[in-house]
C-alpha cells in the first residue's frame, strides 16, 4: 500500500462538556501528529473556546461548526455543560440530539474514515455505518469508572432492576471487578450519580441507555489510559463489552507556551513567590471549571488551608453567590492570616506551568481524569476530595493504589476545616506517608513517558487502518 494510503481522515464529535472536548482536542493533536487529517465537531462557540491548534498541524485539523437549535429554556449563547446550571442539563442534551442531522450530512458529504464519538449521541454508531464510516466509541473517562455500571445486559432496563435497585447498591465493587477492588460510590455520590443518569430526564432518554446504545453500536472502544495504571480494569471492560478495547496513551499535554506571557502580570507576582518557596512544598488546589463550590464548602476550604500550616496556590473560580468584589468569597482577614505561605488567584490558573513548577509537590483537586493525568505527571502528591461524575470513582482507584489520600467526610458528604487540615498535613508535613509520596514519583515515570503513550496511540492507528483496509475489501 502506499504511504499516502495510509493517511486516515478521522472525525470526532465529543459531548459539549470541557472535561471531554479537551481530551478529544488533546488526541486530535497526536493523530495530526501522526499524520492523520482530523474533522473536530462541536458548536461554534466551543470550537472558538478550544485551545488553538498549533501553527504546524493547522494544515490537518479543521474545526467545522454545528451550531446548536434554540431550545426553550436554555439560557442564549449556552453551548456546553459550564454555560448552564446543572439542573438545565437536560435541555443542552436535547439540543445535542437535533444535531443528528448535521453530523450525518458531515458524514455523506466528507466520508471519513472513522468517527470517534462520545457516548452522549447514541445516535452516531448507525448514521456512520449507513455511510461506510467506522464508529468508535471515545471515553474521556477511565477504564474503571467506565466499566463500573457494568455490561450492556447489565445495563438494559431489566438488568438495572436487578443489579442496581437503588443508590445504595452502587457502595459496593461489582462482581466484574478484580478480587479486592475498593472502586465504588460513596452513599451521597451515589444517590447523585443515580439521579442524574439512571433517571430518565427532558431529553427523553436517560444517560445510562444513551451508554447501552454507545457500546452496543459502536465496533470497538477507546479510552485515554494505559495498562500500566488499570491494566486490571482494561481486562474488565475487554471481558464485559466483549469488542476491541484500545488504550490510546494518556496523551499528556505539552506545557502551554501561552502561560508563560502572563508573567508580565498578576501571574507574574505568582510565579515569583513560587520561585521563592522550597521544593515541593506547595500544595496547588482546584477543583475544576464543572463543579461550583458553595459557600460553606469555600469557607470550610479556606480554613482547612489555614489551620494545615502548609504553603498554598489556589485557583479559585468566582463563586456565583458572590455578589462584590473577589475577596468576599473568602472568610474575613483569611488573606491578611496566610500571607506569605499562601495566594489566591481567582479565575482562569495555567494549571500545567504551575504543577511543573519545582515548588509544587501536591494538589489538592477533584480527582478528575484529566487533572489526574496532568498531575500524576510531575509526580505530585494527591489529596483528593471529589465532587461529581466519576470523581468518587478515581478517587477511590487512587486511594487503592497508594498515590492519594482522601479528605475524610460524613454521610451527607459534607467535609470541614479539620479534615481538610488533617489530609494536607499527612500529604505535605508527615513522613508517615514517604511510601505515598514515593508511588507518585513512580507514576510520573509512566505518565510522562510520551514513547510509552505513542506506542499505544499507533496501535490504536493500525487497528483503524487495518479495518479501514477490511471495510474497502
């Protein structure tokens, strides 16, 4: 075959949430990389939102514009998850299904070779095989939080009667988990996850038959992960889904050169007193642009930080309940008490320059996917205190692998100062924890081993190319 045979042209559609459409973009990066030309889907708004493509790969990657219908009741200019409050949700899915049309005309006019797709639009696995495309099923989350629900019988209206009854069966591991595996909801998170994707909502089809229909329609399934973090859990989703499961490598972002123009400003006070501080011994805490901290959670946070005695950075985003000026979020004199030892900063944070700076040595986050990766590859230590989603899930996976210590919390979910404090001394302070710390730097090892990530990517690439091949045959 010759070589200019052996350039796919892939599309992707992730769902309208940064948690997915960043990694999509991040993988979109490495296939151009690779030489393969990339058509990335989303609302024009989002697509202006995305990181920019760097200069030398714009020649393989196009943006291509779907812009969503009006939907009564969600909010003007709403086009992905932090555009609208949870519980309008519903009505952005609602208007994601009216692009079933666009993205099969995509798919007739275009004719890519392969569509990666989010689980969101169920819809996608036969569109694409009426039109000659390979639909594969792109996760941004893990292999275990993935394949906790369960397989496609498992999962169909009758088998989550069976299996699922209610929140608290979700406490406990699976039966298809590994012997002695902790992975499992906590009782709050559970009631969450539960209402939120097992309850049939506006858009007529709950979140959990949208998976079923995923997995069932698409040909095989892709996940950013390696084997050398949930080899264990891989075999799982290999065993329950029963098609092709490919790891594509964690695919670690480069450091953005952007980041570093903002030394000129506030961000240049930062990264001066980061210069400042002893090697890793700043704790960096965020918790992600989805979830938005209330305000005893703020305070409890803020308090946690100054009775710990640790040195801090803390990206903040501005609370909605806030109504004057950024500060208020935080308990009176709580700036004028850590200065020196701790800032704030509030909004937007270059997340990946700071956890690459030699003074940070851990984070404080929700324990998303994405912000595991990107932390575990600088081999700070994890404190963990999830929130939503598949958060409670990585967490737990964390936690059993000795690279994280989680924030202690009641039933309710409610977490204080005191536990705060407790997890950030033990992390930072204590050398009861050396071998925790030790596992994080082992990890980065594995997380930052781009040859090791590439190789999985370009098996990935074959598998394409090889039922490209098939498919022409």
């Amino acid at each position: 075959m010759a070589m200019g045979e052996q350039r796919l042209h892939i599309a992707m559609l992730p769902w309208l949430a940064f948690g997915h459409m960043i990694p999509y973009l991040h993988l979109a990066f490495a296939l151009a990389t690779a030489g393969h030309r990339v058509s990335f889907l989303s609302s024009p708004r989002n697509n202006r939102r995305l990181p920019k493509i760097p200069p030398h790969l714009t020649p393989l990657i196009a943006f291509v514009d779907l812009p969503l219908p009006r939907v009564d009741g969600l909010p003007e200019e709403a086009e992905a998850t932090v555009d609208v409050p949870a519980d309008k949700g519903p009505l952005l899915k609602i208007a994601y299904d009216f692009l079933q049309n666009p993205v099969k005309k995509f798919l007739a006019d275009e004719s890519p070779d392969v569509i990666l797709h989010d689980f969101l639009p169920y819809w996608v696995p036969a569109a694409a095989r009426d039109l000659g495309v390979l639909p594969v099923l792109l996760f941004a989350f893990n292999a275990a939080s993935t394949g906790f629900t369960g397989p496609p019988e498992v999962l169909a209206e009758e088998g989550r009667r069976r299996r699922w009854p209610s929140p608290e069966s979700m406490t406990s591991p699976p039966e298809w988990f590994p012997p002695g595996s902790t992975v499992a909801f906590r009782r709050r998170e559970a009631e969450q996850f539960y209402s939120e994707v097992f309850t049939t909502n506006t858009s007529g089809i709950a979140d959990v038959e949208r998976f079923r229909l995923a997995v069932e329609g698409c040909t095989a399934i892709a996940l950013r992960t390696c084997p050398e973090y949930e080899g264990e859990y891989l075999d799982v989703l290999r065993r329950i889904y029963r098609k092709p499961v490919f790891p594509v490598g964690l695919i670690p972002p480069a450091t953005s050169p952007a980041a570093s123009a903002d030394r000129n400003g506030r961000w240049g006070q930062i990264f001066g007193w980061l210069d400042a501080q002893p090697p890793k011994s700043v704790v960096f805490v965020s918790f992600g642009s989805e979830y938005k901290l209330s305000e005893s959670e703020v305070r409890e946070l803020a308090y946690g930080l100054e009775l710990s005695n640790v040195r801090f950075l803390w990206a903040l985003r501005r609370p909605a309940w806030v109504t004057g000026g950024d500060e208020e979020a935080l308990p009176k004199g709580f700036a004028a008490r850590t200065e020196g030892r701790g800032a704030v900063c509030f909004g937007w944070a270059p997340q990946l320059e700071i956890l690459a700076h030699p003074s940070v040595g851990g984070s404080l986050f929700h324990s998303g996917w994405g912000s595991i990766i990107e932390t575990l590859r600088y081999g700070n230590a994890l404190i963990v205190l999830p929130n939503i989603f598949d958060q409670g899930l990585n967490a737990r996976l964390l936690v059993e692998k000795g690279i994280a210590v989680e924030v202690e919390r009641g039933d309710d979910g409610s977490y204080d100062r005191d536990g705060v404090a407790k997890a950030l001394q033990m992390v930072m302070l204590s050398n009861e924890v050396e071998g925790l710390r030790r596992k994080a730097r082992e990890m980065a090892a594995v997380f930052a081993d781009k040859e090791l990530h590439d190789r999985y990517l370009k098996e990935f690439i074959n598998f394409l190319l090889g039922a490209r091949l098939a498919t022409n045959h």
